[in-house]
C-alpha cells in the first residue's frame, strides 16, 4: 500500500477505483451520479461530490474544462496500478498463439518483427522492441575475404546465427594467408566474448603484440580494430515498433499537434530509445504513466515495459506504447509473457 493509501478512506479508494475503470472502458469523464451507481456505495450524490474535491485537492483527478465529471489524473492512475489492480492471464489460446509465433527456427531479425507485431495485435495499441545493441552481442566466428588491394569483406557472426557483413578499407594489401591467419587467431582468442570487452582489450592486445614484435599478432589485431569499430549508428540503439496507426483510435489522441508531434518522436527515436533503456536496466515490468515518462510528448500515454535477454544476460526491452487509460490489467500479462517467450526463443535458438 502507498502513503496516498492510508491517507483515504474506503469509501474514497472505492471511488476511485470506479472512476478508474470506467474511465478505462468508456474514456469519458464521470459524474457523481454515475459513480453513486456503479460503485455499490450507499451515499448520496452530495457525498460523493465532496469525496472528489477531494481527490482532485490531492492530485488524483481532474476536471475537464467542457465537462462536470472527472477523470483520472497520472498520480490517479498510478495510485490505482500500485495499489488496487488486479493482473489478469493469458487463456490458454492465447499463450499457444504467441508460443507459435516467437518460434525458435525463426531468424532473429524476424523474432522481433513477430513479437512486436504481437504485442501491437493482441493490445490494439503500439507495440516496440528495443534490438540488442552490438556492444552487448558475443562474437562466434570472423572470415575475411580480400576484395582488392585497399579493401576487405568482413563476415563475422554474433549470437551464433546473425550474419552481418562489412566492407573495410586497409592501409596496405594482405595476402589471402595473412587473412586467414589473421581470422584464426582472432577466432581462437575472441570467440565467445562480447563486442564491448573486445573493443576494450584491443589496445591491450595491440602493445603486446608490438612489444614481441609477433607479425601475426599485429596484423589480426589491425584487422580487428577496423572490423569491431563502433558504429555509431548502432551504438545509439533501434528499435521495431508495429501499430503506431492503432493509437489514432483513441479519441485523446485526437489533437493533431500532439499526435504529430509524437510521431517525430517515434521517427527521431532519442527520446523513446533514453525511456526503454531506462526500462532496460530494472527487473521485471516497469509502467511509465504520463509525465512519469519525464517527456511532455508522452504526458497523456503510457509504456509498459519488460526486459527480455538470453543466455542469462539482458538483450534488450519490449513493451506497448497507449493511452493512460490503458487496460492495465490485461496489458501487463502480454508483455511480461512475450518478453519470456521472446528470451526463450532466443535462448533454443542459440
């Protein structure tokens, strides 16, 4: 129970949690009368007129300027998930669905492409996964294939099965045998580590390699400091997002400079990328309502959010972008779910 709680009698709690969900079901603002019937609560109108100026002297609901009833506010909404929600479950169809759809013998790229998908489909809102970033990718396997004299095809894997190619430019031309020596002795003392440590242990490498003037050393670390380098592309993170149109069904979303205004925000990607990776870090399902975002643009929506990972280690996060008056209950359980099944199919697949 919050503080807020314990300073509200049952009969405010009872109130608000009506308002709540009727808001959620009906996105109107409600009035007394309304509230008297659907709350069971023997007490006048007046009464209840009076338990609402004070919530709305707390911060819990507010006032529309065109209508005498009342909403919820932010602090209402995340005073009703943290202390009177009740989280639902997935039926027994719909895990099956989403067990089929995240199978394992799917490529990765398409792994997130069906889970964010899944997310949007099953919610009716936006759903978005955060992609792994490189620096948190373990290397298996590099090969280098000279092209001409200045340049070199780089085909290494990471994660086991995601290919990515690269094209690097050399100071001088290496022999097809210097290549493929240089790729065994980075495939014999990289494998399995993470691009981050590689990046960090290169210059390490580079003034051994240096000082025991070992030729093969020097030209494999060479090599790998041009295939490993950071792009910065990748370094400011990605993400896959389905459903975005979705959100247009919402009547708060109707301003259409708010609603421009957020899709520049999904375009430009730097604001939601610095909310998900703040999610990224926690355990378990994180719920960002309204200006707890910390951005205006997100002040009449809400993320939920769970990471998902593989191996025992944190890839990335998922989650479902709406309205704040979302049904929370029924949102949670998909994404805690699919976050599970996501990381489960990435760890089978490995």
């Amino acid at each position: 129970m919050t503080d807020e709680t314990h300073n509200l009698s049952e009969r405010a709690l009872t109130l608000l949690k009506t308002l709540v969900e009727r808001h959620i079901n009906e996105g109107q603002p409600q009035g007394s009368r309304a509230l008297s019937r659907a709350s069971g609560l023997n007490v006048s109108p007046a009464t209840i007129r009076n338990i609402m100026a004070d919530l709305e002297e707390m911060g819990l609901v507010r006032s529309p300027h065109t209508s005498a009833g009342r909403i919820p506010t932010a602090r209402g909404y995340r005073l009703f998930v943290d202390s009177m929600l009740t989280v639902g479950s997935l039926d027994e169809g719909e895990l099956d669905s989403l067990s089929d759809q995240l199978d394992p013998d799917t490529t990765t790229p398409e792994l997130y492409s069906h889970a964010s998908s899944l997310l949007s489909s099953i919610t009716r809102m936006a759903g978005v996964v955060v992609l792994p970033r490189q620096e948190q990718a373990a290397f298996r396997h590099i090969e280098f294939l000279r092209l001409d004299d200045e340049r070199v095809l780089v085909i290494w894997v990471i994660n086991e099965r995601d290919v990515q190619n690269r094209i690097i430019h050399t100071e001088r031309a290496f022999s097809e045998s210097e290549l493929q020596e240089a790729a065994n002795y980075l495939n014999h003392h990289f494998a399995g580590r993470n691009l981050h440590d590689i990046r960090a242990g290169l210059l390490r490498e580079m003034r051994q390699a240096r000082d025991s003037a070992n030729r093969l050393m020097v030209t494999a670390i060479q090599m790998a400091e041009k295939a490993f380098a950071a792009d910065p592309e990748e370094e400011s993170g990605d993400y896959v997002m389905e459903g975005e149109f979705n959100l247009l069904d919402y009547e708060e979303m109707a301003d259409t400079d708010k609603l421009r205004e957020l899709f520049q925000t999904f375009s430009r990607k730097r604001d939601i990328m610095d909310l998900l990776d703040r999610a990224s870090v926690a355990d378990g399902v994180q719920i960002f309502i309204g200006e707890e975002s910390g951005y205006e643009v997100f002040e009449d929506l809400s993320v939920v959010t769970a990471p998902y990972g593989a191996d025992g280690r944190t890839l990335g996060v998922l989650g479902v972008i709406g309205p704040t008056r979302m049904a929370y209950d029924r949102v949670i359980p998909v994404v805690d779910v699919t976050a599970r099944l996501l990381g489960a199919a990435l760890n089978r697949g490995t």
